[in-house]
C-alpha cells in the first residue's frame, strides 16, 4: 500500500473507531445494576448492603421507577463516600448529584424519539389572570377576549417549542389542550434533565429596564419611598461564595421590556466570567438610545422576572441597541437566561402534572419498523453482492461503514432518533447505493473500452466524482436549511440527512477506492466480473414526452382537488397532527396491549390516525390510557374498547380537545424551508450546469411533491408528520436522480456527440437507464420492507416514499429533461454548439 493510500486508510479506520467508541453503550444500562457495580468495593459497607437489599425490593415490585426506588433505598444516607470519583462536594444535594451522575453515565449514545421509545409528559397551564387584569376576564362569551387567549395560547405553545429546541430535545410533541393548557411530551430524559426543563417551560423570562431612582442610596438609608418606586435587591456571590446584598430604589413603569428583543447568547467579560449579551429590535435599539441618552449617569436596573439582576450606571447614549446583563451566574444558568430571553412569554405559565409515556408508535410497531430495516437493508446489500459480485460485496462494507458512522456522529452530537430520522438514514442508504453503482456503471464502461483494470478502476472513478459530488450537495444544501429553518420533524430530517450524505460521500469515494487499490496493487483481485442483464437500450423517451407531461399534470390536478373537496366538505384530509382532535383519557383495570388497542381502533372505529398512549402518573403512579383521535370520535372509540376487551373494565375520565402537533408555525417553515431549498438547488444547478437545467430539476421536484401529495389524498390517506417527512425525502430522491441524467447530458454535449439535442438527451437517458433502475430499485426494495412489515405511521411514511420513488424515477426523464428540451426548443444549448463547431474544426485539421 502506497504512502498516500495508508494515511487515508489510517484516517478510515481512525473514523470508524471513533464511531464506535461514541456509539457505545449503545442502549441505557440499568440504574440499579450501575449503582451496585459502580460502587467502590472497598467503601461498601453494612449500610450500602441494606440499601442495596431495600432497593432489590423495590425494583421487583416496580421494576420501571429506577431513579424513585433508589431515592426512597438511599433514604437520609449519605453514598457520596461509595462514589469518590464523582467530586460532589460543592454540591447542594450530593445524593442526587450522584445518581444524576450515574444516570448519565448508565444512559445508551443512541437517544431515541418520543415515537421510538416514549418519554417524560408535562401539562402546563396557562394563567390569563396577570395580562387580562384590565379586561372582563369573566366575559368568555366575548369574542375579542377568546381571540385575545386564543393568541396568547398560541404564541405560549410557540415559545416553549423554541425553548424546548434549544434545549436540545429533537422532536418533542406540542399541543394545546382545552383553552388554558398545553400538553409537552419530551423523549426520554434523565432526572437531571428534568429539572432544567422543568425550568425552561415555566420560567416568564419577563425583562424590565427600569431607572434607579436619582438618591437612591439615600433614601434607602433613610428607610424612605417614593410613589412610583419600589424596593429591589441585588444578591452577589464573592470569590469566596459569600452572598453581598443591595438594595436600590427602582422604578415601578419599564422604559424598555423584553419584547424588543430580538436574540441572545452567553459571552465573556474581561476577567472571563459569563454575561448575557443581547440585541434589541430596530425600534427597541431607538426607545434604548433615547432612555440612555437623557439619563447619562443614573443607574439602569435589569430586572428579570422580578428580580434585580444588575443597575449599571449609563455612561452615555448606547446606540446600535447591542447591551449585557452581568452577574455571578454559571454557564449552565446565563445560557438558560439567555434561552428565554430570546422567547418571553407573553402569560405566565406554570406545570399542572407531570407523568411518564409509552413511544407514541407503539412497542410492536417500532419492533416491526426495526425489523424492516434490517431486511430492507440486507436486501439491497444481497443485491449488490449478487449483482455486482465481488465489487458489490465491497459496495456493502462502504455501506455498513456509511451507517456505522452516521449514527457514531448522531451519537456524539446528541441527535435524537425519530421516525423522520429514520426516513433521513433510508435516503442515505439510497444514496451510498447510488454512489457506488455510479462508480461500478463507468468501471463496466471503461473496461469495454479496452483499459486495463487499474485504468478502468482510475478513469471510473474519476468519471463518477462529477455526478456523485453534484447529487450530494444538491441534497446538502437542501438538508443544510431544513435545519437551521425547520423545527420538530424537520429539523430532526434535516440533521440526520445531512451527517448521512456526508458520510456517504465519504465512504463512497474513499474507503472503496482504498479497497480496491489495496487489492489490485497487491494482485489479490485481477478482474472485476459483474452481471449485466439490463443492457444499453435505444429507447425514444423523448417521442411520448409531450402526452406523458400532460398526462402527469392532468393527474395531479385531480388528486389535489380531491384532496381539496376531502378536507373542506369530507374533512377527513388531515390527521390529529395537523387537525388536533379529542384525547379521550381511559381508565382501566386490566392493561391491554397499546397495538392491541390501536388494531380494534381502526377497525371497529375507522380511526387509523389515532394516537394511543399509556402515561403514568409521576406522583401517584395512576397509569391511564390517552387516545386521541379526531374531533367527535371519543365516545365512539370508547364504545369499541369497552365492546372489544370487556375483562379490561374501561371507563372514560374525561375527554378534552387537543390542539395539532404540527402547529402552523411549523408548516410555515416546512413550506418556507423547502422553497429556499429549491432555490439554493436552482441557483446551483444553473451555475453548474444551465439556467435551463435548473428549471427542469426544480420543476420535476415540484412535480414529484405535487404527484405524491395528490395520489395520497386519492388513496385515502390522512396527512400527519410522518407524511411530511416521507415528501422531504423524495424532495433529496428526486434531485439525486436527475442530476445523474443532467450530467450525463452535459459530459455528452462536452463530448460533442452527432445528432440533434433530442437524441443527444435519448442517449443519455438510455446510458443511465440501467444505473436509474438499479438504484431506484434498491432503495424501492429497502422501502418496500417498511411497507410490507412496519404497521402504523411506518406504514404511512413508507407508502409515500414508495409513490415518490416512481415519480422521482419518471420525473427526471419526463419533466426534468423534456423542459431542458422545449426550452431549447430542441436546438443544442449554445455552449454545446460551440464545443461541436470546435471539435468539427479539429477534426478537419
């Protein structure tokens, strides 16, 4: 192995390596088996072996509440002493610092969903009483005043979304529930973890700047107020952790509150300690400037919440509306004071219960999803060996390694594994199939040509980078603003998508050219022998394109007006995730089976959609049954269990409205994520290639989306997030495969191949056409075992995915290159004609 060849392959396997130490555990361990190992041995003694006994107890009987049980083992002892590599000496509670400790380190790198693996569930109420105070808050027939709390609602349920977010929770669900509560499932948090969401989704955040009144001190001394004043304290923390107080005289009326501020993040003063930096709006940097000005060398009081948190002393007039609020804080809490700065909430909220909650899919579901993969992903893995033989078996350790990294940097960053992060790693697979039958396709190619298996090999590759290069950063720059635009599901697609197509092309045009050089520089592989069953064909794709386009179109018209009259007359388009519904809550005696439940749900109700959910109770350990369903369909799906599991003995505690999971805000930026993402692929595309090119790649995205869309509503299916993932995925399909083609037209036009632009574009697409079918047929097939044995939302995502694989394969020659053509109107593009004329003059030369 030459010297270059052995850094890269040292960095294969130093990346690999690392995937796998971040990766691992990969599944939590249990809490109270870590507590009894990770004991110090020497330190155990009569008093641990009692909480250990106590504790044994307790897990029989409840096997569930790890962290609860030790808390009650442990009692009033002390166990910091049997965990001296924990330093929790500077700790409040050093009992809990140490299962807190323990609990992380015991917990898998492979964090899953609220779908996948259930979670922590808080309903917080909302208090209209502080904001309406002026208004007749008992008039509930006014229709101003349910307008009023109706946007007061929905900006709450916004802002605890984009705290939850930045609190590092992917995915969470988030849903008004009645008038004046919001429901909050979060996926699987440790205790610790609890209390800062605690925290983040019931603090007000409410910052004041008041003036401090001109004597202060003075009057303060004196024991003397002012009418429109008020007494204030600032508390400080010295080096040596004792606590200074003082007291200002502050004004009651704000100059300036925090709803001018548009953003803020933790930074550093001169000696290094955290501070809150801020910048105000334009017209809050004007009303900033102005207080500084007129009141230069009065003190200005940062009030947050109703404490004092600093009075500088104004200097001079502050303009550009840049600020910091200092204080002894940690970095834990400037970065949380800085999250809910930059989302106030304009009602005070407050955490009614608090309860644990099973996956959202349910236990057997995610067991068959799981299932699917795996099969999907040895199918298209037994394809390539049987295919391409022995470059397909090194094609499956690329893709074994592509998957091996994607989820060692999910693991290492944090990202949260959800269904819409599944679909991102299906994709990716495609992807690195596609990649690698690209590279296979030009090796075949070039061996025909007569070179050698080195020059095959160099030339394939060399020939493939263009077009796998081009297909990955087209979908890059789609998955790169699904992230930094989107939320919940989209943002958690968008992560997984872009690490996937990283990694893809890194193990598609390194670690197999690493194999293959290793292999034929040390003579071990002479021959690459690969099937060829589809051969180059002589299609006339361009001779039915015209029918075929309005065909198409025609097509699309009908599915989306009948996906219009489903949900303004029929209203059965869209699920509980986009519509809202009832969450029926269902006593029991006996506990049924949650796919059980779901399985009678939709047959005997017709509710297909309905979200089934067992939660617990965190203070009473009362397990209830949560179903929610469609508005009006509570007492019907309550009528089917009671019919279908009498030995259950369910009973109804009520029923309340629920609002959608996939709240408007997160459409828009679906919707708004998703045309910059055309954009940045128009803008690409028509730089890489022509303005013409990039019409016709967006146009067959356009049209792919459309044609799902449409042949979902014609099939009956109701839209929930799940859906929204699958149409993100054949949005990075489709661009994939037809920038295949367009490079191939473009490398032919290079080439200044005879004939008119039409055939020019035939030839090309039947030079592709056996690359087109494979791939396309991979990932038909990996896609197909989701549908086939994955049930539910699964089974949603997966039938979506299906029809936009086939739009996807059809678009890009029917839509994508059939524009390129009219807008030509059939003639060469101009620089193609210029390549032709100078390849003629050469050859007449």
């Amino acid at each position: 192995m030459n010297r270059n060849n052995l850094g890269k392959f040292i960095v294969v396997i130093l990346v690999i390596a690392w995937a796998f130490y971040e990766m691992y555990p990969p599944t939590s361990r249990n809490l109270a088996t870590e507590f009894e190992t990770k004991a110090v041995a020497q330190r155990r003694d009569a008093e641990f072996t009692n909480i250990v006994t106590h504790l044994q107890k307790l897990q029989q009987a409840n096997p569930e509440r790890a962290y609860a049980n030790l808390i009650d083992a442990i009692g009033t002892n002390d166990i910091a002493r049997y965990f001296p590599m924990y330093d929790v000496k500077a700790e409040a509670n050093p009992n809990r610092a140490v299962l807190n400790r323990l609990q992380r380190d015991a917990a898998g790198k492979i964090r899953l969903g609220l779908d996948l693996q259930g979670g922590t569930s808080f309903l917080v109420g909302v208090d209209y009483s502080k904001t309406l105070s002026g208004t007749n808050a008992a008039a509930t027939n006014n229709a101003a005043l349910d307008t009023q709390k109706a946007g007061m609602l929905s900006q709450a349920v916004e802002v605890l979304r984009k705290r939850v977010d930045k609190f590092g929770v992917s995915e969470p669900v988030i849903q008004p529930e009645g008038e004046d509560r919001i429901l909050i499932q979060l996926p699987g948090l440790s205790e610790s973890d609890k209390e800062d969401a605690r925290r983040q989704l019931s603090k007000p955040a409410y910052l004041e700047f008041r003036l401090v009144h001109e004597h202060s001190d003075e009057f303060i001394r004196q024991g003397l107020t002012e009418p429109g004043y008020e007494v204030l304290t600032e508390r400080d923390e010295d080096a040596n952790g004792k606590v200074q107080t003082r007291s200002y005289l502050v004004k009651k009326k704000p100059e300036l509150t925090g709803k001018y501020i548009s953003g803020a993040m933790v930074g550093r003063n001169n000696v290094g300690q955290p501070e809150i930096d801020f910048t105000l709006t334009s017209d809050g940097a004007d009303i900033f400037a102005t207080v500084t000005r007129e009141n230069v060398g009065r003190q200005l009081a940062v009030v947050l919440d109703g404490e004092l948190q600093t009075a500088p002393v104004i200097h001079g007039e502050i303009p550009g509306g840049h600020g910091q609020i200092t204080g002894t804080y940690t970095d834990k809490r400037a970065q949380e004071i800085a999250n809910v700065l930059e989302n106030p909430l304009q009602v005070p909220v407050h955490i009614l219960s608090e309860s644990s909650v099973d996956p959202t899919l349910g236990k057997d579901t995610v067991k068959s999803g799981v299932k699917a993969a795996i099969i999907g992903t040895i199918a298209v893995a037994g394809f390539m060996v049987i295919y391409y033989m022995f470059a397909g078996a090194i094609a499956d350790v690329a893709l074994i390694s592509n998957i091996i990294i994607l989820i060692g940097v999910m693991a290492s960053i944090g990202t949260t594994l959800t269904l819409p992060g599944i679909a991102g790693i299906v994709l990716t697979i495609g992807m690195a199939v596609d990649a690698n039958v690209l590279i296979f396709e030009r090796i075949r190619e070039e061996s025909a040509k007569g070179k050698s298996l080195r020059g095959a090999l160099s030339a394939g590759y060399d020939r493939a980078f263009g077009t796998i290069f081009d297909s990955h950063v087209t979908t890059l720059i789609s998955s790169i603003i699904l992230i930094f635009m989107g939320s919940g599901p989209i943002k958690g697609f968008g992560v997984t998508l872009t690490i996937g197509v990283a990694a893809s092309l890194f193990t598609a045009l390194v670690v197999t050219r690493i194999i293959f050089d290793f292999l034929i520089s040390r003579e071990i592989v002479k021959s690459l022998p690969m099937l060829h069953i589809i051969r180059v064909t002589k299609i006339d794709f361009m001779k039915v394109a015209t029918p075929a386009f309005i065909c198409t179109w025609l097509l699309i018209v009908v599915g989306l007006g009948f996906g219009v009259y489903r949900g303004t007359v029929k209203h059965d388009l869209f699920g509980v995730d986009f519509a809202g519904g009832d969450n029926l809550m269902v006593g029991f005696s006996q506990k049924v089976d949650a796919d059980k439940i779901r399985e009678a749900v939709a047959r005997d109700a017709g509710e297909k959609e309905a979200i089934i959910q067992y939660q617990k109770d965190i203070s009473s350990s009362v397990e209830t049954l949560s179903i929610k369903s469609p508005y009006g369909t509570s007492d019907k799906i309550l009528q089917v269990l009671q019919k279908d599991f009498p030995a259950a003995q369910f009973v109804s505690k009520g029923a309340e409205k629920v609002g959608p999971i996939i709240g408007k805000e997160i459409q828009q930026t679906a919707i708004v994520a998703s045309l910059l993402s055309l954009l940045g692929i128009l803008v690409y595309v028509a730089f890489r290639y022509e303005f013409s090119f990039a019409v016709g790649a967006v146009a067959a995205v356009i049209h792919d989306v459309l044609m799902t869309i449409g042949i979902y509503c014609l099939f009956g299916r109701q839209f929930n997030a799940t859906m929204v993932a699958a149409v993100l995925t054949i949005i990075g399909f489709s661009i994939n495969d037809t920038i295949v083609i367009f490079d191939r037209i473009r490398e032919d036009l290079k080439l200044g191949v005879r004939g008119s632009f039409k055939d020019l574009i035939n030839q090309a697409l039947n030079q592709t056409l056996s690359r087109t079918i494979i791939t396309s047929g991979t990932v038909f097939l990996a896609t197909l075992s989701l549908y086939l044995f994955g049930g539910g939302a699964i089974n949603d995502f997966a039938f979506t995915f299906l029809v936009g694989i086939i739009t996807g394969t059809y678009s890009s020659i029917y839509i994508a290159s059939y524009l390129v053509l009219k807008w030509h109107k059939g003639a060469r593009p101009q620089t193609s004609s210029q390549v032709t004329v100078q390849n003629a003059a050469t050859s007449r030369t």
